[in-house]
C-alpha cells in the first residue's frame, strides 16, 4: 500500500482513506476468496439494470450482498424478502462506503430446489392473475377438422400421438408444429409453434406434446412466456407433458389435462370403434322404432278401413255440408245484427256527444266572453272595466269588442 510520510524523526505511513480500503479489499479477496453463506434476504433492491442489491442476515449478523445482472440471469427462481438462500459470493470491500459486501455469483434456495422453488414462485403468480380459472377454460371439439401438435418432430411423443390417431380416428389430419421441447431456447420456440398452429384455420384443437424427463428437462414447460402463450391461443389446449405423475405449468394452463402424449391424443380425437358401435346400436335402435310405428300404423289404417265400409262417404259429405251452409248463415245473421246493435249504440252517443257539446249551446243564441289582454273566460262583471277590450265566441265565428259600460251589484260604471 502506497502511503505519504511525515517529516522529522519519528516517520510514520499515512494512508488516504481510498488507499486504506483499497488495500484492505485486495488483502480479503487475495485471502479469503470465494465462501458459501447461508443467510436470509432482507432490503431486497431490484435495480432497472438487472442488478439486485440485498442484505444476508441471520441471528448473529448481517452483510450486504451485491448480485450483478450477468449472475442474476443464471439464477433460476425469483428473489424474495426472508427468503433462505446459500450464496456463493466473494468478500469484498465497497470502496465508495466502506462496506464489507458479498458479490453474489450464484445463488440456491435453502431447503428446497432452485426449480422447484421456481415453479412455486409461478404458479401463484399465475392463479393470482387468473391463468388457472376453471370458468375461461373453454371445452373440446368432438369431432375437430384438424388437429395441431406443438412438439419435436423427432420426439417419441409426437410417434405416440400419431400411433393413436392412426388407431382412433384417422380421418382427422395432424399438422406438428416443430420446436424445442427442453433447453434455454425451448420456451421462445414453443410459445412461437403455438401461435403459428393455432393461426391455421382449421385447426380447431392444439396438443403441446412432450415425454418424460426430470424437472430439469421439462423446465421449459414451467415458464411464463409457454404459460401466456397457452393462455392467449385462440384454439382450446391440450397439454399431455412427461407421465402421469409430472404436472406443469403448462397442464395448469392448458384447457385440458392429459397424463402422457398418448392420452392427449385421445381427448383430442373420437375413437372410432366406439361411434362405430354408437352408430350400430343406434340403427338398431331405428329399425326397432319404426317397425313399431310401422306396425301402429297398420293397426290404425285397419280400424279406420272398417270404419269407412260402416259409413257411407257421401252420407258423410252431405251432412258435413249441411252443417256448414247452416253454420254460415247463422254466423251471417249474427254478424248483421251486431252491426245494427253497434250502430244504433254509435247513434245514441252521438246525439249525446252533440247535446253536451258546447258549440251546441252557442247555437242556441249563447257566446263566450273572454278578456281581450289575457284571454281569461269572463265569468262576473267586475272581472273587467270600462275600456276593455274583449273577444265574444260565437257559433260562428267570433266578434272583437271594447266595454263601454260595467254594472256590478246594481252599480253602474261608465
């Protein structure tokens, strides 16, 4: 370490602050090195950068830690406040604070796998947005036009999906949409064969189709962007992802579920045999029908046959159009005098109408006096003066006139 010297006897080194940490940072990276700390995440700070700043504690002590962008693309699940994790870090001196840190070059989840962990973190991710929703889950075509397979063209699954086709309904045509089913650039390839099958227009239903593996080889189907593009097909999904007992993220999303290929492939299309059969029993079911039918019918037709030879078909003809001509006339006869009731009713109401009716009475020598300024019905003497003009309603037509004279309560104005 570099450092100033005082003048006179007694020389002593005096170092600046940034050379003093400095030194010191050298000294711990040059000796201690790379250690693995198993502590708790506190003060988490995600920066826009890609950085994550957080504090390693546990009941004795604490320590900053600093995990930089190009690290943090390696780690596989989400940080989190308490979350236990064993770091694998350098110690370090921040120069600019004086702090002793940890720069952070990979970091595991304590107790539980990095991509278990990471498929927890997800899944709640998802149910809280809604991915796993029974009610948008949209049901199966029964009969499909076409059917899209999202898959590796060189995979036994997609050989176990086309055993089954062959078997179950081979009318039906597969279109495989080619992709990576495991590795870093799996997920991208997946979501995008997805979205190009689905954009064909007769493909009514899309299978994504993988075997089994590890939850390493079937991470690819535990991440958001497969999750969003399941989620956002406009065809309903089938997932059939590793065996039985493997369950994704993709098989939470999908429409429907299925334990392996093979059994995806037989939601996905009719079987055969079984409409055969369906198909058998329901002609069946026909011929009996109608041989019973046929046999009501015979019956009835017998009846009416030994009906017709009792009764004389003219006799039959004659009376109906007896019935009719009298029903006619009847109904002619009420029709007539309804109308004439009707009229002579209309008659009254009219005379009635005409005898209230206010013309009526001007017409008999009466006219209504209104005030010429308001047009108010005069009804007193004293509801005018001398000088006013009124308007009288006659029975005809109408006169405009002026007051020349007012007698109210024998009181005469002028």
């Amino acid at each position: 370490m570099a450092g100033a010297r005082a003048g006179g006897a007694d020389e002593r080194p005096i170092l600046a602050v940034g050379e003093l940490l400095a030194g010191l940072k050298g000294l711990i990276e040059h000796h201690v090195g790379r250690v693995f700390v198993v502590g708790e995440i506190s003060n988490l700070h995600q920066a826009r950068s890609g950085h994550s700043y957080f504090t390693l504690k546990d009941e004795t002590g604490q320590i900053r830690a600093a995990l930089f962008r190009g690290n943090a693309r390696q780690v596989r699940f989400d940080l989190e406040e308490g979350l236990e994790v064993v770091a694998e870090a350098e110690v370090s001196i921040y120069v600019a604070r004086g702090e002793l840190q940890l720069v952070v070059r990979g970091l595991e989840p304590r107790g539980v796998g990095a991509l278990q962990l990471a498929f927890e973190q997800l899944r709640k991710r998802l149910a809280a947005a809604g991915f796993f929703d029974e009610a948008r889950k949209r049901s199966l075509p029964t009969f499909p036009r076409r059917v899209g397979v999202v898959t590796s063209p060189t995979s036994a699954a997609v050989r176990d999906v086309l055993k089954v086709a062959a078997r179950r309904f081979p009318a039906t045509p597969l279109l495989v949409s080619p992709t990576l089913v495991q590795g870093d650039e799996a997920p991208e390839q997946i979501a995008a064969a997805i979205a190009r099958v689905a954009a064909i227009e007769d493909v009514d239903v899309v299978l994504v189709v993988r075997g089994g593996g590890s939850l390493e080889d079937l991470q690819a189907f535990n991440t958001e962007v497969v999750a969003r593009a399941i989620f956002d097909c406009p065809r309903p999904v089938i997932a059939g992802v590793g065996h039985e007992t493997d369950v994704t993220i993709a098989d939470l999303v999908a429409d429907a579920r299925a334990p392996t290929p093979s059994a995806a492939a037989m939601l996905a299309l009719p079987d055969r045999g079984a409409l055969a059969a369906m198909v058998a029993r329901d002609v069946r079911r026909l011929g009996s029908a109608m041989r019973g039918r046929v046999d009501v019918r015979r019956q009835r037709l017998r009846r009416l046959h030994e009906v017709l030879r009792a009764r004389s078909p003219q006799a039959r003809v004659a009376l109906a159009r007896t019935r009719e001509a009298r029903a006619r006339v009847a109904a002619e006869n009420a029709i007539r005098a309804r109308v004439e009731r009707h009229r002579r009713r209309l008659g009254q109401l009219a005379a009635r109408l005409e005898a209230l009716s206010p013309l009526a009475v001007l017409g008999r020598g009466y006219a209504l006096a209104r005030r010429g300024r308001d047009g108010a019905l005069l009804r007193r003497a004293a509801d005018v003066a001398v000088g006013d003009p009124i308007r009288l309603q006659l029975a005809e037509g109408r006169v405009e006139a002026e007051v020349t004279r007012v007698e109210v309560g024998g009181a005469l104005r002028e």
